[in-house]
C-alpha cells in the first residue's frame, strides 16, 4: 500500500470536518491535537462565558449538574453558530464515589452532531489533582506556598482572608511580580492581615487538569470512532449505568444499575458484556412488580 493509498482511507466519518468548543480557558489546547490525528478533525474554540454557570472559587454559585453544564455549552455552539459539531467540558471536584476521603476531579465531555442528530457524553474521574491551599500573612509563607503549589507552572489565585461571598479576588496569577502585587492588595483589604492562597483549578492554569481532559478526549474519540454493530451509527459504547438491568422475578427492564451494558446512542441496540452473565435486578426495583 502506497502512501497515497494510506492518506484516502477515512479515519472517521467526521474526516475533515471542523468541531467547535465552547470554552474560556483554551482547552481545546488538550483536546485539538487527538482529534487531528485520530479523527481527521479540526477543532475551533468558541468563546463563551462559561463562568456564567459556576466557578471554582465560588464567586459563582453552580446550578446545573456536570454534565448538565458540558450539555449547555454544546448548546450555546449549536444555537450561536452554524456550526454542526459541538463539544463541551466541565469538570468539578468532590470526593470519589469509591474512596469517600479522597478528593478528585471528575470532567465531563459531551458531544453533539446536529447533522446526524448524535448526543453522547464520557466522563472521567481521576484522583490526581493538583490543588493546594493555605493561609498566608508573610511573603515568606506566600513563596513556600508558591514552591509547594508548583508555582507558577500552575496558577494561584488570592483573596483577602476571611473568605466570603462578594469580595475581591486576585485571579489567573502566573507570575512572581503578579503575586506579590496582589498579595499586599490582599493583605491590606484583610481585617485581619491574612490572605487566602489556592490552587487554580481552571483548565488553563493547571496543567494536571488539562492532562485528564487530555485522556478523556481520547475516551470520546474511542467512541466516535466506534460504529454501532446495529445502525452504523458513530458513538457506539454509551454505557447504560444506572437502567435497564431485567428483573428476577418478571424480566421487565427495571432503574437498576446494568454496569455492563453497552449500549447504541441511535437506535435500542444493547450488547451485555459477557462477564456478568445472567445479572438480575432485585424485584423491589422493578416498576412492574413493584409500581
Ligand atoms: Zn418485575
Ligand atoms: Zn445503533
């Protein structure tokens, strides 16, 4: 096979299309290069005001679940531009719901074709995080956080001490001169002399949390690139989490979590995975026997 050859075989049905992300924080800076080479994708960055439904430090509050808000910027594209393929992310941190002491970041990415009328969605949880905090009344005690918190290949952001809602913030601080600078500001707007450091946890100025959304793009190209054995249809693999598993008692499908089927985001194709053979759901939660 001659290299010409190679390059006319399509790496994916959305071979030379163009997606567009809604983002602030440039996170198409993770997302783009995959896309390229796995799906023949090019990828542009909508800028959007996604601080609009919550942020990190809280001077937003959130209203929608994760993958609510991953779903709204999808929206945003798909209504603001003529863009056919959106993508959106978001990401959170809470306690993994295995490992309850834990803390971890949980992304979302979610993915909408309006051309073929295609919505699917992955996430990720991963207890790798880069995010540290402190309260600081020195310069001294500023730099040793600084040098903990990998500084500044991660960002920093501030506020003076004690913490409440409506006060200022010193944000999307990468630079010495920056952080001294807004540190005295701080210092001098504190009742009692003291700041509040943290972590930024922003895509863009935390690299740790730019890698997993690195991963979990790959998780969604996976995805696309699977074709429902059923219909064709790209995005093959939906595991259907928390429904569907049949009762023991009448086989009606029931809300209980069927972890191991894989499902078709077009048409009812379901495939269960072969390790859980014979799964049943207790009669309890089945909404035939028990309505
Ligand atoms: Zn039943
Ligand atoms: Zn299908």
């Amino acid at each position: 096979m001659d290299a010409f050859e190679l390059a006319a075989i399509p790496k994916s049905v959305y071979q030379g299309e163009c997606f567009v992300i809604a983002t602030k924080h440039h996170k198409s800076i993770a997302l783009a290069p995959a896309f390229s080479s796995r799906l023949g994708v090019g990828m542009m960055e909508y800028y959007a005001d996604t601080d609009k439904l919550g942020t990190f430090s809280g001077t937003t509050q959130r209203k929608l679940s994760p993958i609510e808000a991953a779903k709204q910027k999808c929206l945003w594209v798909l209504e603001r531009t003529n863009a056919d393929f959106a993508i959106g992310s978001e990401g959170s941190f809470h306690p993994h719901p295995d490992m309850p002491f834990i803390n971890a970041n949980h992304e979302v990415l979610y993915f909408m074709d309006r051309r073929n009328n295609i919505e699917i969605y992955e996430t990720s949880i991963s207890t790798k995080i880069h995010y540290f905090s402190e309260i600081v009344s020195s310069q001294e005690e500023l730099l040793n956080f600084a040098k903990q918190a990998r500084f500044p290949s991660h960002g920093i952001l501030l506020c003076p001490f004690p913490k409440h809602a409506g006060q200022k913030f010193f944000q999307e601080i990468t630079s010495f001169e920056k952080l001294i600078q807004y540190f005295n500001e701080a210092k001098k707007l504190s009742s009692e002399g003291k700041v509040w450091v943290e972590t930024e946890l922003r895509a863009h100025l935390n690299p740790t949390r730019m890698k997993h959304i690195e991963q979990l793009g790959h998780q969604l190209i996976d995805r696309l690139i699977s074709h429902c054995p059923q219909c064709k249809a790209p995005g093959w693999g939906q595991k259907k989490l928390s429904t569907g598993l049949p009762c023991k008692d009448c086989g009606s499908p029931t809300n209980a979590i069927a972890a191991e089927m894989i499902s078709c985001s077009q048409c009812q194709h379901i495939e269960e995975k072969s390790y859980m053979p014979g799964e049943n759901a207790d009669p309890r939660l089945c909404p035939v026997c028990n309505p």
